[in-house]
C-alpha cells in the first residue's frame, strides 16, 4: 500500500493536470477511451459509447482496445474508430504478472514511452481520454499522449491525481453503471443515460449463421462453456457434467459447448458421455460465438464473457462460482444483469461449499419452463 500511494504521488507530480477545459459546446473534438481490459470488461463498457453520442453527436469517438477484443466494437455506430492498445496491464493476455509486480510496472513504463502503439496514440491529439478502470498506467498513457484533459477512478488502482475528474470506485456498484458515471461528470441528465444492457452489432448473417449451428427445430438451446480465467474461478468440471446428463435426459434438449481452443480437450470429455452435445470450442470466431448465443435459450457458465454476450440478447444465464468468491450476492451486484442467476457461496452467512448440482438443475429446469410458457 506504501508503495502504491509513493506511486500515485509520482504520477500526480509528473501528470500534474492544468485546468478542466469543458468539452466545446459544439461537440466538435476527439475523445479517446482507454479499456485494455478483457472481453466482459468491454462489453460492460459499451452502454457508454451511446451515452457519449448522445450528449455529444459531432465528437469524434476512439476506442483503445486490445487484439483480443477484436469483433466485440465491429458493427457498433456510436463508435468511429479502434485502436490497437496492447498495453501489458489488467487484463489476461498481454499481462502476464501481478498487478503490483515490479517487473509488470516496468514493462507498463516500456510501452509507454517507447511503443509504437503508445507513439500512433500521441498522434491523434484527442481533446479528452477517459481510463474506463482507472490505473496508474493509463493516466500516464493518457499523459504521454499528449491528452490535457483526462478521466479516471479513485480508489482502485490509482491514477487519480494525474486527472482533472474521476469517478469513485464502489465495490459493490455494477461496473456497467460505474461506466456510465463518466457522462454523469460530463453533465448528462441521469434521467437520460441509456439502459445498461451489454450492445452487441450482428449482421443478419452473422445471426442467420449462428442459428444455422442449432439443428433441432423447437429443441430448448442450452449453451455450456466450463472455461475461465484460473481454476479458483471454475465451478468443478465433474458438476457440468452431472448437469450436462441430466439436460440430456429431459425431452427436446440441444446442447452446445463453447469456448476457446484451450477448452476444446473440456468440450471433448463431456462430450464422450453426453451423445447429444456439440463441441464447438475452438471452432468459433468471437463473432460466431456471440451469434450462437444469441440464438440459445440459456447460457451455463463460469463467471467469464459469455454471461454478458447473453444479456446483450437477452439470453437467461446461470452462473457458477468456483471457490474464489465468498459471495454470489456481492458477485451479482457487480456483475450480473436482470437475465442472470449466480450461485455460489455466502461465506459471511456460514454457507461454505460451492453450490451442489440438484440446485443448478433446478435453477435451470426454472429457467426453461417459464420459456416453455411463452
């Protein structure tokens, strides 16, 4: 903790910020927005890019964002351009040490001042930046970037004090919501900010694709995906398949497995005693995953991306905790969307073991009558 607040001063002498210069009431300037994060992380994000349109229609809005977010913004309207922002931290694919790893620190200070992608930044004189987080690292992106005026998050991972406006990190506010405070500070009528459903663009054929996938007509859709980003986060593999075979033995059931090409060997252990499911893992593009999804009639998953792809289509979701989290209902509140059911342990309230797979079942025999009735 010591060190993180020598830190923050630092990054507050250093980025010391000039004064707040008001967006031009015209609109008419460049806005950047940092969110090298993960896919959930993003598609939790993407209410804002509405948001930001709507109070400003003439601004100019780019979006930095890693490789592996690709697809998640194509399509989208409110957004006129992505950049590539690989920057190695908070996130699981460029970053591969602990956030307050030293050596992670330095790598961060090494794309910062010497990538080409940190340079392409500095070229498109954005009038405001915006670090969806809010870290040390983006303030100094941000600041490296040349970007005068710059927004962040006190209280997570520092940054702050290089910012003329910040937001106040709330363990237990939705971070879809926590987004969306950013054009609270920009002076939108709360009344008018968009709901804080997950946007995702398809093309018709992407979503006439994605239902070509499903082969039983009128079968109830459930999606399966066991992946995460570690072990601690995963609901035991030998419960999905225990749930899995009890699906299979209800009447007009399809199954799908999803997931990357790491959990391929996952999709084909289950599928070696569930007949009826169809490993896709790993044979999918984000797009054609989003797709599928969209078609499906229940996702059941680990706490990862495929529980927001499905509340931007409405898809009922059942989410299962792995030993990591002490509390479903916290986990809900920051996570979850009105389509979702988490569950998992309540530690504070003496419930200890992970949930068993007779209240999964039931959970999802709820879900799939009420669709039955429509």
């Amino acid at each position: 903790m010591a060190k993180r607040d020598s830190l923050e001063r630092m990054v507050g002498m250093l980025c010391r910020p000039r004064k707040w210069q008001p967006p031009d009431s015209s609109g008419s300037f460049k806005l950047f927005v940092l969110r090298n994060n993960d896919i959930g992380d993003l598609i939790l994000t993407t209410p804002l890019f509405e948001a930001i349109k709507s109070l400003y229609p003439n601004c100019r809005l780019e979006v930095g964002i890693g490789d592996w977010n690709h697809g998640i913004l194509e399509g989208n309207p409110y957004v006129d351009s992505v950049l590539p922002v690989n920057a190695p931290w908070h996130n699981k694919v460029s970053c591969k040490h602990s956030p307050n790893s030293p050596i992670g620190f330095l790598k961060a200070l090494l794309y910062i001042f010497f990538s080409m992608e940190a340079r392409n930044l500095a070229r498109g004189k954005y009038d405001l930046g915006i670090d969806i987080l809010g870290s040390l690292e983006g303030t100094l992106l941000m600041w490296r970037a040349g970007i005068s005026n710059r927004m962040g998050v006190k209280g997570y991972s520092g940054g702050f004090s290089g910012c003329q406006k910040w937001r106040q990190f709330k363990i237990d506010e939705n971070a879809g919501r926590s987004s969306l405070r950013y054009v609270e500070m920009l002076g939108m009528d709360p009344g008018k900010i968009p709901a804080l459903k997950p946007q995702l663009f398809l093309s018709k054929r992407e979503l006439e694709e994605g239902e070509s996938i499903w082969g039983k007509p009128g079968a109830k859709r459930v999606v399966i995906s066991t992946g995460a980003g570690f072990p601690e986060k995963c609901w035991p593999m030998e419960n999905y398949r225990k749930l899995a075979r009890q699906l299979e033995e209800q009447e007009n059931v399809e199954l799908a497995f999803l997931g990357s090409a790491r959990d391929r060997e996952s999709g084909e252990a289950l599928a070696q005693s569930l007949p009826k499911l169809k490993n896709l893992a790993g044979q999918t593009s984000l797009r054609q995953t989003m797709a599928i999804i969209a078609h499906a009639d229940i996702v059941i998953c680990n706490t990862t991306m495929f529980m927001h792809v499905a509340a931007a289509f409405e898809v009922p979701t059942l989410v299962m905790l792995g030993p990591w989290y002490d509390s479903a209902k916290l986990h809900k509140a920051q996570w979850g969307h009105p389509g979702t059911t988490i569950l998992g342990r309540e530690v504070q309230e003496g419930i200890e073991k992970l949930s068993p797979v007779s209240k999964a079942l039931e959970n999802c025999q709820g879900i799939l009558q009420k669709l039955a009735r429509k």
